[in-house]
C-alpha cells in the first residue's frame, strides 16, 4: 500500500528531466557559439598578420591564409549549429513539455494527480480488507497468548495446596474461554484472509491497469528524448555536411598549390636581380629640393613645433606591394620617406606557451610592412642607407635580429614620454626598458619596451638601471 507513489513520482521527473534536456542543449549551444566567435577573431587577427605583417610572400602565404579562410567557414558552420540547437531542438523540448504536463491552479500536474487518483482507487478495497486482516491477525495472536497464559496458571495452581477447589475451577473455566476465543478469532482472521486472496486477482488488475498508463505516458517521454538527441546528433555531426568536407578539400588543394620555383621566379622578378631600376641620373641644383632629411631629425621643444612631415624631392620613387605581379618604377621619381621602421603593436595574447625569445619573433610579425619604401636619396654616412654593408636592409627593418647584445643596457624611464611619431615609444616614470643602440647625433635612442615593442626615446628621459 503507497508503494505506487514511486511510479507517480517518475511523472514529476519527466518535467524536470525536460528542464535538464533544455540547459543540457542550451549549454551546448553557448559553447558552439564562443567557439564560432573565437574561430572569427582567430582568423581575423592572423589574416591580418600574414598579410601586412609578415614577410612570407606568393603562394606559400596564400596556403598559409587558407587556414584563416578554413576557419571562419567553419566558424559559420558552428553558428548554424547553435541556431538549430537553439531554435529547433531546444524549442521542440520546450513545446513538447508544454502539451505533455499541465499545471494545476493548486500546484502540481494534472497527469500526476490523475495517476495518484487511478492508484488509490484500485488499491482503496483491497487495502480495506488487508486492514481487516491485520486487525483479525492481531485479535488472534492476542488470544492466543491469553490461552497460554490461563494454561499456564491452571498448571502452577495444581502444583499449590493452599489453593481451594473453587479457585481452581475458575482458573480451568479461564482455560475454556480462552480456547473459545483462540477458535473465534481463527476463524475470523482465516475468513478476512480468505477474503483478501480472492479480491487480490482483482486488485492486481485494477493497479496493472492504471500502471500501464503510466507506462505509456514514460514511453512518449522516453521515445521523444531518443527522437530529440538523434536530432542534436545530426546537428553537431559536421562529417556528414557536404560543404563541411568541401572545407577541407579546398584547404587541402591550396596547400599543394604552393609552388616554391614559382614563388623564388616571382622574388627574383620583382626583389631580385629581374627588378626595374631607376639609376642614377644628373640632377640640376635646387635650394628647395635639395633639402635631405634624417628620418631622425626634430626640431628642439624650446621652438614649440615637432616634424611632422618631410618635403618630398622632385622625383619620387613608388614601391609596389609585395603581392603586385611586377615592379613599377617610374624612371625619374625618388621618394624620401619619413620613417620605415613601423613599431611592434602588441596584439593579445594568443594562448601559446612559448619562450620570450620564441615571442618576441611572433610579436616581431606584426611590426613589418609590405609597402615599406627605401630612401634612394643618400649618402655613405646617413644611418638609414639601404644599401650599406652594415644594414642591408636599413636599420628600420623590424626584421633585422643583427643588433649586438653587448649593446642592449636595462634602463629607467625619468619622466613620462607620449610618443609622437609611429616609430616612437611611450612609457612613464619608472618604467623600465631595453636601450638597444647608442644615443644618435640628435639625441634619440633606439630601445624595446619589455612587450617587445621597439622604437625610438630622447635619450635624457632615462637612466641605466644600477
């Protein structure tokens, strides 16, 4: 009796177990999403790198961005995910509960209050008779402890010789009632049972029945999760996805179409000896165009103005990208330019576990420039000559790993430095860095801030560190 409420119960955890269902997927589809979104700014941020930051060039650099180009197809592949998990599987849960379990005003369900009915009025007869057989059990056993107790007492009074003769007889007459009663109520507990057992098949009926109700209502809710997770399972099963494979494929041919002869034919066309040159022709005397700037000069703060700029030469020089098919020179142009050095700017961290050494070459990526131009305007002493034997590659190449590390010196910023020009630093009072070159004609440094940003610093704005 009441061991049904089990079977009742089970419908309240069909509720929960919905609820469950729906964070369970919910949860899922958070994860899809963040990952989608990490895939984007994955992509975003190295596309970014290879292209404008790095000096891989042809068709090694397009297999490398094919994976940047991998990544936000897949990223929009995991988006979908998360919309058919939200709006398709989670919603059909949401519905589904909705029209299997109906709330009362009273609080509960309706489905487990007709199951609690159904069980209690098949069980209410049976239980009545199993009632009266307990208490028909109990007025038995009772008198039969009375009947051994009067016998017990006749037999200790016979053994007694003071006891008179009239004592006695009411104890055997004790004896007989209560073997009266032992047969009464025999008879009564046999007769209640008997009752029970034949209500019993009946009972088992009446309870089977309402318990296959419930049965059934489990298995809706059993077959429709089977139906709702093979569903969740087709969604997040990216295998089966024909552009999904198609991904792939196409990562796969851009990579193997990477032609290392065609990309050395192409550097040496258009970096190499197969470049267009523009020699050196006679050129009249000019007070105005005859002006040459070091990348380095300033004007002093006492006048109040900072260099921002530089007078262009008569004749100016346009450096292609690296990604242009060939070199375009026009044949009597020379630029100068301000700066060609383009400081690090610190990206994010990317989550990689790698040595300074090792990241500080990553962080080095991002600071070079395709469209970095050489000044073809110079001289054997100017610093920046692109063509000295000391620097190949002039000394703003962010590349250039040649410095010496005798002439790296720790050094404490004095004062605070808001960097004014692209190729300056900016640190405060108290910062330390790395003085990587000597203090220049003009009284600037070359240093690298411990994020690994390099660039230049007035030399009087710092100390060397003790």
């Amino acid at each position: 009796v009441g061991n049904y409420k089990r079977t009742v119960k089970r419908i309240d955890d069909g509720h929960r177990l919905c609820n469950d269902l729906m964070n369970c997927i919910h949860e899922r589809a958070r994860i899809e999403k963040v990952y989608a979104q990490q895939l984007t700014e994955w992509a975003k941020r190295w596309k970014q790198l290879v292209e404008k930051g790095s000096p891989q060039y042809g068709t090694v650099e397009r297999a490398w961005c094919a994976f940047m180009s991998e990544a936000e197809k897949v990223s929009e592949l995991h988006l979908e995910v998360k919309s058919s998990l939200m709006n398709e599987d989670f919603e059909k849960i949401k519905n589904w509960q909705k029209e299997a379990f109906h709330k009362q005003m009273m609080g509960g369900f309706k489905e487990t209050k007709e199951a609690e009915d159904g069980f209690r009025k098949a069980q209410k007869p049976w239980a009545k008779k199993l009632k009266e057989v307990e208490a028909a059990k109990k007025a038995y056993h009772a008198a039969c402890k009375e009947e051994k107790l009067a016998i017990s007492r006749e037999t200790n009074s016979k053994a007694d010789p003071a006891l008179n003769p009239e004592q006695l007889k009411k104890l055997q007459d004790k004896v007989e009632r209560s073997k009266q009663d032992v047969l009464k109520t025999k008879e009564k507990y046999e007769k209640s049972l008997k009752e029970l057992d034949n209500a019993t098949p009946q009972y088992m009926e009446n309870m089977e029945q309402v318990f296959e109700q419930c049965q059934q209502f489990e298995e809706k809710r059993l077959r429709f999760f089977r139906e709702v997770l093979l569903e969740v399972q087709k969604h997040l099963d990216l295998s089966n996805v024909a552009s999904y494979k198609n991904i792939y494929r196409e990562l796969e041919q851009n990579i193997k179409a990477a032609d290392a002869v065609e990309d050395l034919r192409w550097f040496r066309a258009n970096q190499g000896p197969g470049m267009s040159m523009n020699w050196p022709q006679f050129e009249e005397w000019s007070a105005d165009l005859n002006r040459t700037l070091s990348r380095r000069e300033k004007k002093k703060a006492s006048d109040g103005v900072t260099l921002t700029g530089i007078n262009q030469t008569g004749e100016q020089v346009s450096q292609t990208n690296k990604h242009s098919s060939s070199l375009s020179v026009q044949s009597n142009t020379v630029q100068s330019v301000q700066s060609s050095y383009n400081p690090f700017e610190d990206e994010e961290d990317t989550g990689s576990t790698v040595s300074e050494k090792e990241d500080s070459k990553i962080k080095n990526v991002s600071s070079y420039e395709k469209n970095q131009s050489y000044p073809t305007d110079w001289s054997d002493e100017e610093s920046n000559n692109p063509f000295s034997s000391t620097d190949a590659n002039g000394d703003a190449n962010p590349f250039d790993e040649d410095t010496s590390p005798a002439m790296e010196v720790r050094v404490r910023a004095l004062y605070d430095y808001e960097g004014q020009e692209q190729d300056e630093l900016s640190f405060k009072a108290g910062d330390e860095l790395t003085k990587m070159e000597n203090e220049d004609e003009q009284g600037w440094c070359k240093g690298r801030l411990d994020n690994g940003q390099v660039g230049l610093y007035p030399a009087n704005y710092v100390e060397p560190i003790q």
